[in-house]
C-alpha cells in the first residue's frame, strides 16, 4: 500500500542520515576536530538506540584527553547493548583508558554472565 511504501522510503532516508551523521564525526575524529566529532556522535546517540555512537563519542572523548567523559560514554555504550569485553579492550583509541580503574573494572563487569 501507498503508506507503507511511504514508510518504507522515510525510513530508508532516516538510515541515510544516520550513516552519513557516524561517518562524518568519523572524518572529524580522524583529523583530530574532537568538538565537532563529538557533535556529530552527540547528534546520532539522541536519535539511535544503539550503542555506536556512544563508543565513538569514547572514543573521541578518550582522544582529546577526557578519560571521565570517555568513561561516561562507555557506560553509555554498555546501557545500550554493548556487551563485548574484548571490543573495548583491543580498541586502539581506548587504550589510553588501559590503566584507569573504571575501565578494567568495566571489562571485568562485561566479562561476566
């Protein structure tokens, strides 16, 4: 039916921008333009409930220095979906969060049943 193609087309359109939102703060990240890579992960956690954005805001947050917002984030990223110890702790931008107690203390949690 018409609405349901409709449907279908709006949420075609909304994956797109969801795409292009992770992938522009990933270029920013990249170049090291932590304020506008942490907009653009900001923006994609408010409209996803996926945990994604929210490890690339860690991410980013890890990158410019902020172990504590980092860890926020990872806690985030945990709250929506991750379960993955090994993901966190093998993340090459996560290793500066290596020796902070939060962050092994998150791994252990997240090793457990």
């Amino acid at each position: 039916s018409k609405d349901e193609r409709n449907r279908l087309v709006y949420a075609r359109a909304f994956e797109d921008i969801q795409v292009e939102g992770i992938e522009n703060g990933q270029q920013e990240l990249e170049a090291g333009h932590f304020a506008k890579a942490e907009s653009c992960f900001e923006l994609m956690s408010q409209i996803s409930d996926d945990a994604w954005p929210f490890l690339l805001l860690a991410e980013t947050h890890a990158a410019s220095g902020d172990s504590r917002r980092a860890m926020r984030a990872l806690a985030d990223a945990v709250r929506h979906g991750l379960k993955n110890a090994e993901t966190l702790a093998s993340d090459p931008r996560l290793q500066v969060l290596k020796s902070d107690p939060a962050f092994q203390k998150l791994l252990t949690d997240l090793k457990q049943p």
